[in-house]
C-alpha cells in the first residue's frame, strides 16, 4: 500500500465527517423549527483499489442524508388536523353565537318575553289605563327587536361565514398549487441527484396546512412527488398540477367543471365547518327565531283581531304586530303595528263590554299555553326559547370538547412525530462529539503520513 | 426500544401543562369573581334550559302574584263596601219597621232619615277601586249607577254597568271570576233597591202601613241578598289567600333550585383554586428548569 493512499483516506474521512457536522449543525439550527424532519448523515465504507499487497483499501465517504420520518404518523397528523381545523373554526364562530344567546345574566329575551306577558296581564287589569298600554307597546317592542336584533346578528355572523368560505376556497387553491410546484421541483432534482429534504418539509408542511382546511388523503408516487385526492376520490394534486376548486353560490365545485357540487363531501376541515354552519347549524337557529316570531305574531293577533274598544263599540281586524310579509323572515319582520304605536288607545283589550279586559287577559294567559311550533309537536313560547338556548349551548360545549379532544389526539401524534423526526440536541451533541473525535483522528492520519513521507525523505536524503 | 425524548416534546409537554393550569385557575376565578357556577350557556347547556325554565315559571308567579294582590284589594274593597250596603239597608228596613203606624211629623222624619240612607247606599254603590267602579260588572270608566228621571219625569237611578264578571289569572289554568254587578248587590227580582227605597219614601209620606210593611220585607229579602253576596265575596278572598300561599311555596321552592344550580360553594371553589394554584406553580417550576436538563450544561 502506499502512503500516499492514506492521505486520500484521510482527505475522505475529513470531507465525510465535515460534511455529517453541517448535518448535524443543521438539525441542531432548526431544533425549534416544528415543520423541520431531523437528517442523519450516512457514513458508509468506500473501497478503492490500491496497487499495494492487500490490493483493496477501505475509506469512508458521505453516501446520503436520510431523512427521518414515519409516513403513518404523517399520514395520522393530517387526519387529526382536518378534525383540528373543523372543530376549531365551529368552536371559533359558535362561540360568536353563545354570546348572542347568554340568558346568564339578569337581561336577556326570556326576560322580555316574561315582561311582554305581564305587560298584557296588567293590560287585563286596567284595560283603558294608559300607561299600561305604552308600557305594553314597549315591551313589545323591546321583545320585537330582542328577537329581530338576535336574528340580524345570526343574519350577519352567516354572511361572515360565506366569504370564509371564498377565502378558505382560495386558500385551498393557493396551497393545492403550492404543493404542485413543489413536487414539480423535488421530482426534477431529485432526478439530478441533488438534495430534496428541505422541499419536503416545505411540501409536507403545505400539505399540513391544505388538510386544516379540506379532509384530504394523500399518496406518494415512486418519482418522489404525492397525489392528493379530496375525501370525495378526486384528484386536487398531481406530479406537476393542480385543480382549483371554486365557491359558485353556495355550491363548491371544481373550475371549468361543472358537475355534481362537492359540498356534501367535504364534511371536516375548516371549509367543511363553514359549509356546516352557514348551510346548516346558522340556519337552524334563524329558523327557531322565526317559528318564535311567527307564533307570537299569528297568536296574538287572532285574539287581538276580535275585541271592543274603549266605547264599547265592535272592532275586527286590528293588528297588535304588523302582518308577517310572505318569503321573508318573520324574527327579522316582527314589529309592533304602526296603527298601535301612533295610538296606543287602539289596542284591543276587551272582548264583549269596553273593560272587560278579556282579550289582553287571553293574549297574556298565552304564555302558559303550547303556541310555537318545535319538531313535531307544540311548545310554550318560554320553553321554546329555553329548548333554542339550550340547543345553542349543546352545540358549542359539544363542539368545544370535541375541540379539546382533537387537541390532544394531535397533541399526541405530534409528540409521536417529534419523537421520530424532531431534533434532540443531546443527541446531536453526541453525534458531533463522535464526529469532531472522527474528524480529529482523520487529521492525525494525515499527520502520521506525512511523518512517515518525511522519514522516508530523510532516507533518501 | 427506549423512546426518544426530544427537547421540542419537553416544550411542548411544559406548554400543554402551563396551559392546562392557567385554564383551571381561569374557571375557578371567574366562578369565585361571579360566584355563579354557570357563567355562559355552554358552562352546562342542560342546566341553563333548567333555569331558563325556572326564570319563566317564576315570571308567571310574580304575574299571578300581582294579580292576587290587585284582587285582594277589590275583594277587601267589596267586603266593606257590602257590610256597609247590609248595615244601610238594614237602617232603612227599621226606619220602615218603626213608621207602619206612626203619625206624619214623624213619617217626616223617617223620609228624611231615608233620604240620607239612599244618598249614602248610591254613594257606597258607586264605590270605585282604580278606574272601575266596584259594581259596575266588567264596565270600565263609567259610574255604574247614575240620577234620571222616567218617563213621568219621576228620579229613578239607572244602572250603566253590565252583567259580566272581572276575571283574574292566579295560576297556569286557574281564573277567578271577582267582581260583584250592580245586579247581583241592589237589585232582586227585577228590582232596584234604589227604586225600593224610592217606593217606601213615596209610601211613608202618603202614609200606606200596607206598602210600607210590604217594603220593609223587600229591604230585608235586600240586606240578606247582600250579605250573601258578601260571603261569597269573602270566600273568594279565601281562594285567593290559598292561591297566594301555594304560589308562594312554589317560588321559594324554584328560588332554592336555582340558587343550587346557579351558585358555587365557596369552600369548595377555595379549596379548588388552592389545588389550581399548587398545578400553576409546579407548572412553572418544571419549566423554568428544562433548559437546565441537557448535555450541554455539562458540556461548558
């Protein structure tokens, strides 16, 4: 063997070891970066022929960087962070919703609904007094607009969820392009042998971001590059493309193709919450203000519409609220009658004789009555409203230990991840303490050879 | 295999448990700043419905509670003015008891006598409670009983009342039919007793013994139609104290119950806020020394 071989063998060892410290310099760099998948140097043993008697000589050289991840763990974090992403936003807007429905405190519209009634039952009392008809005509209102105000709030906080929706669609397409491109990049370098894991943790990192917004799966292809497909089986990503999916109306439908729309597939993610709450959960709380509104409405005009007023004289047909106009939303329509308000002496009291106080007395024993239409059957306005409040705070504490849940299943897997790709410096400053010990021990073979050349060139001299 | 325990799981482990602990210390404050165990909706959805059905319920009975105290005060209000009614008629039946055979300066005197009487009993009839009069049926507004003259240009009191009853709400499906018509107090088989004490007038001053014995049993047949009516007003009054007592029961009853649902125990919430405080400080404790668990301590 020549000498002059170890002096390559230790320029290969000091190259491959220089190399695994940048490795693991880098890991100890990004120990705080959560999207980064810790590397690992591959040191493997290289021969070279060497016209010495052993003929072969073995080195060292830096074959590969592995990158160290667990692609079923991957794969479980997306699925928990398109549950994260849906019960997050559901939390997120329910809780708008809560505060629109907090009877806690002493204030609230059980309390005006308590009043409307007890404004009527004093009305029964003293049928020609007139404070308390303005005092009916004021609880009234503040009943009209409690319900009205709830419904414009619910009207808005939908209107809100509507362009999330747009936003969300565009996020979507903006990630799904993103991932394309990357894997458009990683293919082509990984072609020319260079280095990609840095692309991968950009890519997996999108991927991440595109699962809080849509349920997605996705499936690596042998170049290197993922599909990923919509829960509904459709191709979002390829190798190189994307498809962009598109908000028409209220449907979600993939651009340039017009088909069935995807809406009852995308079930999870934030888009799937925000489909859920404006198609669906919003609705269903406007619906119940409206069967609210249009039970009090239609009840206590029927028994307003037939009385006699104050002189005694017959009266049919007068409205205590304005009539309900058709294809529009009672809670939002609900309004004490402007006939009432300019003259608060035209409020129907009494049935047969001026005084009687019958009609308020009957408008106000309603309360103890099932007028308002739930599910299948008839309900108290009072218990209505308590089954709506109720209902809301079902859904938002639900919704809530979902949350709390989903947070700790990827709390879970995300401590599984990093416990497989994350950086533990420890180790790194073992790995370098043995790599620095590899470096030192190649420069001194290098010392030795060229001591041993010099020895010979003292021979020779 | 031993598990890998990295630094970035040390952090996250210390932040989920910092966070953990400042949730609990959060609720428990907020339930010790409010004292009330159900603070938004969500904090117990069942029970929030509960109270919420509660609140109503008691709406109700601060209703009907009202409306036993308005009617009480009628009823009370009747009772008097219906003995006072008895005690006149009766006055008026033992001026006629006491004139059947007596001479004209004292029929005179009986007149006038009865004239005040009459005055009084249109007066006690006349009675109002608010904007109503108490023997004016369901009429509001108009004095029941009112001085005309017939046909003959003779004075006559006309009744403007009607005969409907003033109805109260004192319960869920409970009413109460409490006023008393100018009908059913002064007049008896077709007659007033204003035109019964017009007719003894007309009879003490011609002097008619017959007649007048004859209305002096028409004002006794009077005083005990109005001390009927009178018991019957006092029986309501009883009805009305037994609605009361009942209401009554049953909101101290809901009170307790929302008092239980609604309001933290202190003790409990102290000691809980104590435990909170211990998890707080660890929390911090532990994490103020994961940078001191490493290699690179002993590296220096």
């Amino acid at each position: 063997m020549a000498i002059s071989s170890l002096l390559n063998v230790s320029r290969d060892a000091l190259m491959s070891y220089q190399g695994a410290i940048q490795i693991t310099g880098s890991n100890i760099a990004n120990v705080s970066n959560a999207d980064y998948t810790r590397q690992r140097a591959v040191l493997t043993a290289s021969s070279r022929l060497s016209s010495g008697e052993a003929g072969l000589q073995t080195s060292v050289s830096l074959s590969g960087v592995d990158r160290i991840y667990d692609r079923f763990i991957e794969a479980q974090i997306l699925d928990a962070t398109t549950s994260g992403g849906y019960c997050q936003t559901r939390s997120d807007v329910l809780g708008q919703v809560e505060i629109l429905f907090n009877e806690t405190a002493e204030s609230g519209l059980g309390n005006d609904l308590v009043h409307f009634w007890n404004a009527w039952g004093s009305l029964a009392s003293e049928p020609s007094g007139l404070v308390e008809r303005n005092a009916l005509i004021s609880a009234a209102d503040t009943l009209a607009s409690g319900i009205g105000d709830r419904c414009q709030s619910l009207q808005s906080l939908r209107a809100d969820v509507g362009e999330a929706v747009v936003e969300t669609v565009a996020k979507i397409n903006s990630l799904a392009a993103d991932v394309a491109s990357l894997n458009d990049r990683i293919v082509s370098i990984s072609m020319s042998g260079g280095g990609v894991n840095d692309l991968l943790d950009k890519r997996a990192a999108a991927l991440n971001d595109l699962a809080q917004l849509l349920p997605i799966q996705s499936v690596e292809v042998a170049d290197g590059s993922v599909n990923v497909f919509t829960a509904g089986g459709e191709m979002l990503v390829g190798s190189k493309d994307s498809r962009s999916l598109s908000a028409t109306g209220t449907d979600i439908v993939f651009s340039g193709v017009p088909g069935v729309p995807l809406n009852d597939r995308i079930g999870s993610g934030r888009l799937g919450a925000l489909l859920e709450l404006r198609d669906g959960t919003l609705p269903g709380y406007m619906n119940r203000l409206d069967q609210l509104a249009t039970a009090l409405v239609t009840e206590v005009n029927a028994i307003h519409a037939n009385g006699v007023d104050a002189t005694g004289a017959p009266v049919v047909g007068t409205r205590f609220f304005s009539d309900l106009p058709v294809g529009t939303s009672a809670a939002l329509s609900m309004k004490v009658d402007a006939g009432i308000l300019a003259d608060p002496s035209t409020i129907v009291a009494s049935q047969a004789a001026a005084g009687d106080g019958e009609v308020a007395r009957r408008i106000s024993a309603l309360n103890a009555q099932a007028i308002v239409t739930d599910g299948g059957g008839l309900v108290k306005a009072g218990s209505h409203w308590a089954a709506t409040v109720g209902l809301v705070a079902g859904d938002v504490s639900t919704i809530q230990r979902r949350t709390e849940h989903s947070e700790a299943v990827l709390n879970q897997l995300q401590s599984k991840r990093e416990s497989v790709s994350g950086v533990a410096v420890d180790e790194e400053m073992v790995l370098l303490i043995q790599y620095q010990l590899g470096y030192a021990a190649a420069g001194r073979l290098c010392s030795a050879a060229e001591d041993m050349l010099e020895t010979l060139m003292k021979l020779v001299d | 295999m031993i598990m890998r325990v990295t630094d970035g799981m040390r952090i996250q482990a210390s932040l989920a448990h910092l966070e953990r602990a400042r949730n609990g210390s959060r609720g428990v404050l907020e339930q010790m700043g409010t004292q009330q165990r159900i603070n938004r909706p969500s904090d117990d959805p069942a029970g929030v419905e509960r109270l919420l059905e509660w609140k109503t319920v008691r709406g109700d009975i601060a209703r009907y509670q009202d409306q036993i105290r308005q009617t009480s005060q009628w009823l009370r209000m009747t009772d008097l003015a219906l003995g006072h009614a008895a005690d006149l008629i009766g006055q008026a039946a033992e001026l006629a008891e006491g004139n059947v055979c007596s001479d004209e300066a004292n029929r005179q005197n009986a007149i006038r006598a009865l004239e005040a009487v009459e005055s009084e009993l249109f007066t006690l009839a006349n009675t109002r409670c608010g904007e109503r009069g108490l023997f004016a049926g369901s009429a509001a507004g108009v004095a029941p009983f009112a001085r005309d003259t017939d046909a003959f240009g003779n004075p006559i009191v006309r009744y403007d009342g009607n005969d409907e009853s003033l109805v109260a709400t004192i319960g869920g499906n409970a009413t109460l039919e409490y006023s008393v018509s100018g009908t059913e107090a002064f007049v008896q088989d077709g007659r007033s007793l204003f035109q019964v004490l017009a007719d003894l007038k007309s009879a003490l001053g011609s002097g008619d013994g017959a007649a007048i014995g004859q209305l002096r049993i028409e004002l006794n047949g009077f005083r005990r139609q109005t001390t009927q009516v009178q018991s019957i007003s006092g029986v309501r009054q009883q009805r009305l104290q037994s609605a009361a007592a009942h209401l009554s029961v049953l909101d101290q009853k809901l009170a307790g119950l929302m008092d239980d649902a609604q309001n933290v125990d202190l003790a409990e919430l102290a000691a809980a806020f104590a435990m909170q405080e211990v998890a707080l400080n660890a929390s911090y404790e532990i994490t103020a020394r994961i940078g001191d668990m490493s290699i690179l301590a002993f590296l220096k």
